[in-house]
C-alpha cells in the first residue's frame, strides 16, 4: 500500500505543474461551459492511459534505441503544439469584437466531440510523458513485477489523472471564474497562446538537438 501511495504522490506532484492539460481544461471550462471541458478531460484520460501503458510496456526504452522515434514523435507533437499557440495568440489580438465571439475557440471547441478529440491530440503531443511515466516505472516496477502489479500502477495513474482534471473542470467553471475570464479572457487567450508555443518550441528545439 506504501508503495501504491508513494506513486499516487509523486503522479499527483507532477499533475499540479501546469502545462498543456492544465491550460486546455481550465481555459475550456471558464470560456465555454463544464460539460465541453469534461469531455476534454476525457480526451486528455485516454491519452494519459495510451501514453502509461506504452511506457508500461517499455516504449522509452524503444526511444533509447531508436533515437530517430523519438524525434519524429517530439516534432509533430511540437508543430501542433505550436499551431494551438499561434491559433489562441491570434485569436487574442483580433478586433475586440470579434474577439468576444472567438477567444479561446482555438484552444477547446464549443462542442463535446471536437473537446474530446483535441483534448486527446494535446496529450498525445507531448511525447515527454512516456518518458515521465517510463522513470517512474522503472523506478518503482522491477523487471519481473507481477502483471497484476503493473494493472494497478495503470489504474492509479489513470484515474488519479480523470480525477484531478475533473477537479480543474468544476472549479474553473464555477460563475466567479467564467464572469472573471469574460473580463480578461484576451489576455488569458494571449499568454496561453504563448505558453502553448513555448511548449511546443521545446519539443522542437530537444528534437533537433537530438538529431544532432
């Protein structure tokens, strides 16, 4: 139990560090509504349990070794990341009355299907988090753990991620924060854009590093 516990708080310290999913969710939930965000949770879920099963199943190992993989996932995963960022950043300094109509479309649609769908993409954009849930694996699962052992971890880290995420959903969307947001939901638009870029200028910059 100790050790189910000692995963649970260091997946729960990595998940309180924003980054693309913290912005996704709490932009969605504050611009557009509660249920358009949970589905972007869900998205977000899938691509988090997609990306721990791979790492449960040794694929940062196979970015060891096939370095040429791990730069071609990094640059596509850093073009769309970069993509989401121009979008929020030319959404934020559009006219402001076109502006109060579109802010922060870019970032998660209006409908439930196109949240969950981008909500998965942004995930599956950031091949780093193979190589998180790989470290943590590898720290804490021998080689010859017990299958069901590694069940558990892949259930922890899933549903501690839906949780957390949900949490974002409701408390960003509460009244307060959405009249909040409508007030300066610009220049939110505007510095998500740019951490978005940001994000995606690193996968960038690490994959044409690794190509040397």
């Amino acid at each position: 139990m100790s050790f189910l516990l000692t995963v649970a708080l260091v997946q729960l310290i990595a998940l309180l560090s924003p980054g693309p999913d913290f912005l996704f969710v709490s932009q969605g939930a504050a611009r557009h509504s509660r249920k358009v965000a949970l589905a972007g949770v869900l998205g977000i879920t899938l691509g988090v349990a997609f990306w721990s099963a791979l790492a449960l199943a040794g694929l940062h190992l196979l970015f060891q070794q096939l370095a040429w993989l791990q730069r071609a996932v990094s640059f596509a995963g850093g073009l769309y990341l970069c993509w989401i960022g121009i979008q929020m950043l030319r959404s934020a300094l559009r006219h402001p009355a076109a502006a109060v109509e579109t802010s922060g479309q870019a970032v998660l649609p209006r409908t439930p299907g196109r949240a969950w769908r981008q909500g998965l993409l942004t995930n599956l954009a950031n091949p780093k988090v193979v190589i998180y849930f790989g470290s943590i694996f590898s720290a804490f699962v021998g080689e010859h753990a017990p299958l069901a052992l590694r069940w558990e971890l892949w259930l922890l880290v899933v549903a501690e991620t839906l949780a957390w995420f949900t949490a974002v959903a409701l408390v960003f969307g509460l009244p307060a924060m959405r009249a909040g947001y409508a007030r300066i939901g610009r220049a939110l638009d505007g510095v998500a854009g740019a951490v978005f870029g940001l994000f995606g200028l690193e996968l960038l910059w690490r994959a044409r590093l690794a190509a040397g």
